[in-house]
C-alpha cells in the first residue's frame, strides 16, 4: 500500500551520516536546496539541477524511494568530465555494481570498456534495464534555509546513464529521475557526504504550477511561505520501517529496499476503524504489505480488500451525514458534493465533518 504525497506537505527525514567525500571545496555549505513543481499533465514532481561540463540545466522526476540519479546518455549527452567507474574500484563497490562488461559501440557516455553497471528503473512505468555507473559534475544552490545562496559543486557524483526508452512515461522535458532513497549514492546521501552535513532532507511538495516547492538537504532552520518554520518542536514524528526485500522492478537477492516505510497501524472514517485485514498493514517476509510514502504514485494506492473497505465506509458516512454523491470523475469511483460540507482553502478541499485519518 503506497501513500502518495499530494496536495501540499511538508516532512522531514533524518538518516545518518556517511563518511566517504566526494568534493573537495572550501565554502561548505550547511545545506542545499533544489526547487520542485508537479507536472499537470502526469502529477509527477519536477525538480532541476546542473549537471556536466559545461553546466546544462537538467530536469529530473523526482523519486522518493529511488536508489540513486540516473539520466538519459543517448540524447546529446556531452561533457568533458563524465568519467565512467572502472571494474572493481571503489565507486563500484560503493555503489553495489557487480557487473562488469565492456561496450562495442562506444566510447561514450554510457558506453565503455571495463566498466560497472547498475540497473536504472523507471518506477513510474516499473521498467528497469542495465546502465553505465559513471560520475559528473552536479551543481545545486546553497541556502540558509529561507533563501537560496551560493552555488556549489560535487565535482564526482556518482549516477546512471540510461537509454532513452526509459524516460517513456515521464513527464515531458525531463532526462531522467533524482532518486532519494535508502542508498549510498541516493541524493541525500551524496550530498551529505560531500559537504559533511546530516543525512537529513526535507522536501515541501506543492499543488501543480504555478505553485513551487523545495527539497532542503541537510540541517535546518526549513523556513516555508507562508510564514512557516519547521523546528523539532513543530514536527510530528513517526519512525522509519526498513522492508528487507527489495521493492525495485529488478534486484538482487537479499537486497533491501531503498524506499522508506511508516507503521500504519488502523485506518479510521469519522473517528471510526474501518474494519480491514489488519496484517496486512505489516511488512511480511517475503517483503509484502506495509505502507510506504511514496512520490511516483500521484494518489494513494491501496490493497484491494483494503480499498473496498476503505470505500464502503466512506459510502456509508457520507450517507450518515447527508453528503450527495454525485457522478464518478476519473479516476475515481466515490465522488461527493462539496457544496455544504467541505470548504475551499488554498490547500484543496478541506472536510468540515468528515474526515479519515490513519495511525
């Protein structure tokens, strides 16, 4: 069961630090931060940064749980500091690469004799195929945590290239997907190693253009229009599950998975359990059920016994209270009237009396 972020959300994670550092610099900033919008067309989150040399702005889905930056090498792909990572060195390691393998067509980016690879996927499409491991240059802006500041460099962050097949299903004018998963050379983790600052981000996601949100990586203050600041104090927190099988479309045996996991424990309509298989909200061994919160999903997903309940009690409240059902809107089956029960804000409709909540 996967939780889409949607509408508007602010959040924090925190993971550790990693000891490896890949820039060498002496600003070090004490974070960083990458604008993100939502694609009309597709719900897909947006974000850019500057990557190769020379600079070219690149826009990237992003992928909550993903495992690291992969990114179309096939189209005009040029740098002169792409450097692809050489069978059995410690980028390879790094990066869990074990396979190695040489390239006919090549050299180029994405095609090299003597190089590791790792399997990019399209979590969107749930397509996955072999890609170079490789490292380049990726410049954000620093910030304080209420203006962007300076830009920085990471002169070797290490990615993916990918074939362009792979960005079928994505939004359009992107070259690839940021992934910030559970890995070692996911964005967070990157970055926290090259400038020595927390494993820690907080990502603010927005309703579609106009509208603009950010991921901050690294400490806070987080400082959002209008006029919020998330402290410690302010938060709410829940703990991270690990799923201890993989979740990707291709993977390795024994290879966790890299996307982050939240104990829901019930589901309540109107202050009332809906009555549901309750083991499936757990993680089981071979890696099934649980609830994870993820950004490729441009709604929440749910199981379908859970979805039915979900469903018939929602029905049923609505009724209870008098709320009018009115005619399906795609994709949705159980649409309502908002005309006396809800009240328009700036972040959607917002539930006078009917509510649902998960905990």
């Amino acid at each position: 069961m996967a939780s889409s972020i949607h509408q508007f959300l602010c959040s924090a994670i925190l993971f550790s630090l990693l000891s490896q550092s890949f820039a060498q610099q002496s600003f070090r900033p004490k974070a960083l931060v990458v604008p993100v919008t939502q694609d009309s067309a597709t719900l897909q989150y947006v974000t850019q940064i500057k990557q190769r040399t020379p600079q070219v702005p690149i826009n990237l889905v992003v992928d909550l749980g993903g495992q690291f930056l992969w990114v179309d090498c096939d189209q005009n792909y040029v740098s002169s500091s792409y450097r692809p990572a050489r069978c059995g060195s410690a980028l390879c390691s790094l990066a869990r690469a074990g396979g190695c393998g040489d390239c006919f067509s090549g050299p180029r980016p994405g095609c090299n004799n003597n190089t590791c690879g790792v399997t990019p996927d399209n979590t969107v499409t749930r397509t996955a195929t072999g890609g170079e491991l490789a490292t380049d240059v990726v410049s954000v802006n620093s910030t304080n945590g209420s203006n962007p500041g300076r830009e920085v460099s990471v002169p070797r962050f290490l990615f993916s290239c990918a074939p362009t097949f792979l960005l079928q299903g994505l939004a359009s004018g992107v070259a690839g997907m940021a992934g910030l998963g559970r890995t070692r050379i996911a964005f967070p983790s990157q970055f926290a190693s090259s400038f020595s600052f927390n494993r820690k981000f907080a990502i603010c996601l927005t309703s579609p253009a106009p509208s603009k949100g950010v991921i901050i990586f690294g400490d806070g203050p987080y400082n959002f229009l209008p006029n919020i600041q998330l402290t410690s104090q302010s938060l709410t927190f829940t703990p991270l599950f690990i799923n201890p099988v993989s979740t990707a479309s291709a993977f390795s045996q024994g290879e966790p998975s890299a996307e982050y996991f939240i104990g829901v424990k019930s589901i309540r309509i109107s202050d009332k359990t809906v009555p549901l298989n309750a083991t499936l909200l757990s993680i089981d061994s071979q890696g099934k059920g649980g609830t994870k919160i993820s950004t490729v999903n441009p709604y929440t997903v749910l199981e379908s016994s859970i979805f039915n309940a979900v469903t018939t009690a929602f029905i049923n409240e609505a009724a209870a209270m008098n709320i009018t059902r009115v005619a399906s809107v795609a994709p949705f089956d159980a649409c309502f009237s908002t005309d006396k029960h809800f009240q328009h804000t700036s972040r959607g409709c917002c539930a006078n009396y009917l509510s649902g909540s998960a905990e």
